[in-house]
C-alpha cells in the first residue's frame, strides 16, 4: 500500500522532535494534541518548509528528504498543496485570481470544466469576483482550499486551519472538508486539538505529546481508547444513516445497528450516511429502564469491559448492537452501581450534547 513514511529528529532549543511514521496514502490522518506537542512540526517537515536534523522522508517510495545522503526535494517540487491557520490570500487579487493562482504550479494546464468543479465543490460561484478584504473568516479558508486543491497536489496537508476562526464560522467550514474527503479522493493529513473536528473528518489518529507520538491507529479506537484523549472530551464515533427528518422538531433520525439516535438537523438527504461523536462524559450508566426523562437517546447496551484511569475515573466500554459506546464514569459510580462485565445496562445522553453536523 502506498504510504508516506516520516522517520525524523529535530530539536528546538529545550523542545526535541522524534517521531517515526507510516501512514497511508488514502482518507484523511488526523495529527491529535496540545498546542506545543510537534504536529505543525511534523506537517512543516513533510511540507519540506522544515529541514530535520536528522532522519528522512519519504512518499510513496520517493524519497524526499534524507539526513544520511543529503537529499533534499524543495518544497514547490513536492506537489504537496498545504491549508494553513491563516489563509494568506493575495489581497490585490480578487477570489477566482487568487484560487487559480495555485494552477500556475500544475504540469498540465486545468481546463474551465476542472475549475469549475472546485468552485461547486467549495461553494465559491457566487464569490468569485469578491476581493479578499470582503469575505468572512469561513470563506477565506474555503478559497484557500480551492487554490490548494487547483494546484494539482499529490497530499493536502491542513495544519489547523479551522483555529483562526469562531465557532460559528468553523461548524461552517467543517461540512466543506467532509466534501473533500468524500468527492475529491485525495489523502489528507489535518492537524488539530478539536476532538470533535477530528472525530468528524478522521480514518486514523496520531496522538502527539512532547514531540512524540503516543497513540496511532484507527480513529473509533484511539478516540475511546486513549486515556488522555478521552479526558480531554473523546469518545464514541457513531456511524449510521439518515432515517428520516423530524420537521417541526428540527430534528433527524439517524439509524445504526444498536438502534436510533435523534440529532440536531442534518442538513442532508435521507439514506446518505453520517457519523457523530458522543463524548465518554455525556454518557449515562442506569441499571433500570429510564422513563420521564429529558434525553433523546436511550439505548440498550451490554457492558463489554471496564478500565480504571489513573485519574480516579473509570472506563466503562459498552455494546449497542455491534457499535461500542464508551462512557466515563466515576470509579464510585461503578461501584456503587456494581457493574460487571457481561451486565445489560441502558446508556442515555442528551441530544443537545451530541456533537457531529451543525
């Protein structure tokens, strides 16, 4: 399988960078952690803006940089389109100038039927002759994204591009990179902090702490499987498909194989599919049928395991169906409640606290 492999040591002052990677080359790879833990690090060495002290890079077998025999590939010779925290667009040069910008890079001229394309995929036809000094912080990066992606690029790499901007703003953008994980079938590596952008976007995670990598795996694991990650607001990614849509409740009805969810309105069509993370802390443990209560979602779930954090929490995974479901709990809950593995349990989680579509 086609891979990019990242095997390198770099130190900055009292902060070392060490990480050893092979990630494919298909969906989108999310570098997870605290500010300061060497994901920009890690895109900037992969970008070739970052030469390493030490170690190489490599993608799909081509080798692109190499401390042991001095090579060096030059960042534009890469073909690598990147999306950076700001968008640094051209303010002389109006939306449709600055997205086509990145097309001067490509080895074959786009043709009016490519360009286009990009612009439906991003919602750009009605912003093309707007000058930059006029858009909003959402479509800023949405132009960004389309002169990255007009440039022919090979990987887009995405380094947090979604912090600059509010919340509102963000929950704006994020249905656009969904868009280009699904139309434009183009590896992505996305950095960010937000669990709940990489548990939207996400095939596999990369947990990064102090320069080092802690977790590395499919992203339904790592995001319930990590202590820290869940500490910091992981849990559950829930994949299913749109049932039905509750009109006057602004609702939808999403299926999967542990039963159905309600949700804020997915502004979608029924039978297409989407995934939502429920958080570890918003999950509920009852060991009787709940009746009278406020949330949404109650299921039937089986306890599958039970892990004590360090933190003084406890893990406690649960089935519903087929689909895991993860809830924190208090160590003194789960004993009180005297849960065991093997337990028939209802879990219930309110609907507002459900995070996925806007």
């Amino acid at each position: 399988m086609s891979a990019l492999e990242v095997r390198i040591a770099h130190r900055f002052g009292a902060f070392s960078l060490d990480v050893d990677l092979r990630i494919p080359l298909r969906g989108v790879t999310a570098l997870l952690g605290h500010s300061g833990a060497g994901k920009s690090s890690v895109i900037a060495a992969i970008a070739g803006i970052l030469r390493p002290a030490s170690g190489s890079v490599r993608f799909d077998q081509q080798l692109l940089s190499d401390s042991d025999s001095a090579t060096w590939v030059a960042p534009e010779a890469r073909r690598f389109g990147c999306v950076l925290q700001q968008p640094l667009l051209f303010p002389h040069l109006n939306v449709e100038e600055n997205c086509l910008f990145g097309a001067r890079r490509r080895r074959r001229a786009l043709t009016t039927q490519e360009c286009a394309a990009v612009f439906r995929l991003l919602d750009l036809q009605d912003l093309l002759t707007r000058w930059p000094r006029h858009l909003s912080g959402g479509e800023q990066q949405r132009v960004a994204l389309a002169r990255a992606l007009l440039s022919g690029p090979r990987l887009l790499l995405l380094d947090e591009p979604l912090s600059a901007i509010d919340e509102r703003k963000r929950r704006e953008v994020l249905p656009y990179l969904e868009r280009l994980r699904d139309n434009a079938k183009l590896p992505m590596i996305y950095v960010s902090h937000a669990v709940d952008d990489v548990a939207r976007l996400a095939d596999r995670v990369i947990v990064m702490q102090n320069g080092r990598v802690v977790e590395h795996g499919d992203a339904r694991t790592v995001l319930a499987g990590s202590a820290d990650v869940v500490a910091r607001g992981g849990g559950s990614v829930i994949h299913g498909v749109i049932a039905r849509h509750l009109a006057a409740e602004n609702l939808s009805v999403i299926a999967f194989d542990g039963g159905e969810l309600v949700v804020p309105r997915v502004d979608d069509e029924v039978g297409n599919s989407s995934r939502f993370l429920v958080r570890a802390d918003d999950v509920m443990i009852s060991l009787v049928p709940l009746v009278h209560i406020s949330a949404n979602n109650v299921l039937e779930a089986r306890i599958d395991e039970i892990r004590d954090d360090r933190d003084g929490s406890t893990q406690v995974h649960l089935l519903c169906g087929m689909t895991p479901l993860l809830a924190r709990l208090t160590t003194s809950s789960v004993r009180r409640l005297d849960l065991a593995v093997g337990m028939d349990v209802i879990a219930a989680f309110k609907v507002e606290r459900l995070r996925g579509e806007p």
